[in-house]
C-alpha cells in the first residue's frame, strides 16, 4: 500500500 | 504534518542554513568537508525529481526548493568563491565520492519500491544521504579541533535525524498503511552514525571544555 503521496517527507 | 515532523524539517533547514551564512559572512569553510557537501548536493538532486511532477503542498515545494538553492549554493562558495576556497582543507579532505556513491547506486538498482527512473534515484537518495556524512566525520577526526561552526552543524544534523525517527514512530500509529522499510533503514543507519560524535558532543557540552575528538 504505498503511493506517491506518502512520499511527503523531505 | 507532526510536531516531530515540523522541528526536523527546521533543524535540517537550520544546519544549511547556519552554514551557508557563516560561510558567506566568515569567508571561510575551515573544517568543512566540501565531499559531504557534494553529496548532499547530489543527494537532494536525485530526490526532488518529483519537485516539477508531483505536488504534495506549498510548503513542500519551498523546502525542496531551498534545500536545492542553499546545498548548492555552498558547493559554489567552496569551489569557487575565490576567498572562501582557500579556506578549504583540501589535503585533508580525501574521501573519495566514488566509494558512497557506486555502492549506493547497485544497491538502489537491487532494491527500491519500483524498478523505475525515478523511484531508483529516490532509494539512491536515501541510502547516500545515510553514509553522505562520512567524508566530515573523517574530517573532523583528522583536524581534531572543532570550531563552533562545524560542531553546530553536527549538532542541527543529528538532531534532524532524531526528529524525524520520532516522526516515523509517531505516523506508523496514527496513519494507515504508513510502512516505509527504505526509508527507515536508511535513516536508522545514518543516525547511528552520529551516535558516536554525539557521545563527545555532549560530554565536551557538560563538562564546558572544547570538544576534542579522540583518534
């Protein structure tokens, strides 16, 4: 369950 | 956005920050490794491909952009700023880039959450950014002495990193589906690699003497 909106970490 | 979140975030911003003013203000990058600076150039380079593709929130967008701006920015006063580059402890800074940066690579080709361009370059990102700081803390060991300057920015850097660990925490029980093994290995990984300068940092810190590093 990952998507490119959990990648909101800098 | 967590608390933990927002205060890694800023001390993350303050360590380049700080730095790249005390450069600009000093003209001097005594102590400073211009390998891990490179690194770190390359590191957030290799992240923020999405910067143009994916919008996440205004503040997202800032912070890459200033990350981009200042990481950098201090590349181009330590290689090129003709006061500024004399300060450089070229001699002791010989780290070489290619011994991070090819193994990060393979290993970001064997494992990333995507055989794509992009997500490849993401997992290369993370894994750089856990040993990119190696080049200083071999630095620091050779000069021995630690100026104000680079002990700060140690500081904000491990404390960055703790921050953010206590992020992961805090959103793998309060978001759904918030599993992120790249992501924290890495990043448990680069943490550790501070553990060890801390451990005089603060001893240096409670005992009110320069911090000397042991060899």
């Amino acid at each position: 369950p990952q998507n490119n909106h959990e990648k909101d970490e800098l | 956005m967590n608390i933990f979140r927002l205060a890694g975030d800023m001390t993350h911003l303050m360590s380049v920050l700080v730095l790249l003013l005390k450069i600009h203000t000093i003209k001097s990058c005594a102590g400073i490794s211009l390998k891990t600076q490179e690194l770190y150039a390359l590191v957030f380079a290799t992240r923020y491909l999405d910067i143009f593709t994916d919008f996440i929130s205004v503040y997202n967008t800032i912070m890459k952009l200033i990350f981009l701006g200042s990481s950098f920015s201090i590349v181009w006063y330590m290689r090129r700023h003709k006061l500024v580059r004399r300060s450089y402890d070229k001699e002791q800074d010989t780290f070489r880039h290619f011994f991070l940066v090819l193994p990060c690579l393979l290993l970001a080709l064997v494992m990333n959450e995507k055989f794509t361009f992009k997500e490849v370059m993401w997992a290369f990102s993370l894994y750089l950014e856990a040993v990119a700081i190696l080049p200083q803390l071999v630095l620091l060991q050779r000069t021995k002495n630690i100026d104000n300057l680079t002990g700060q920015y140690v500081f904000l850097l491990g404390a960055y990193r703790a921050f953010y660990i206590f992020n992961w925490i805090y959103r793998y029980f309060t978001e759904p589906h918030y599993v992120h093994w790249i992501t924290w290995i890495s990043g448990l990984v680069q943490t550790l690699l501070y553990a060890d300068f801390f451990y005089y940092y603060f001893n240096s810190w409670k005992n009110n003497v320069k911090l000397h590093l042991p060899a």
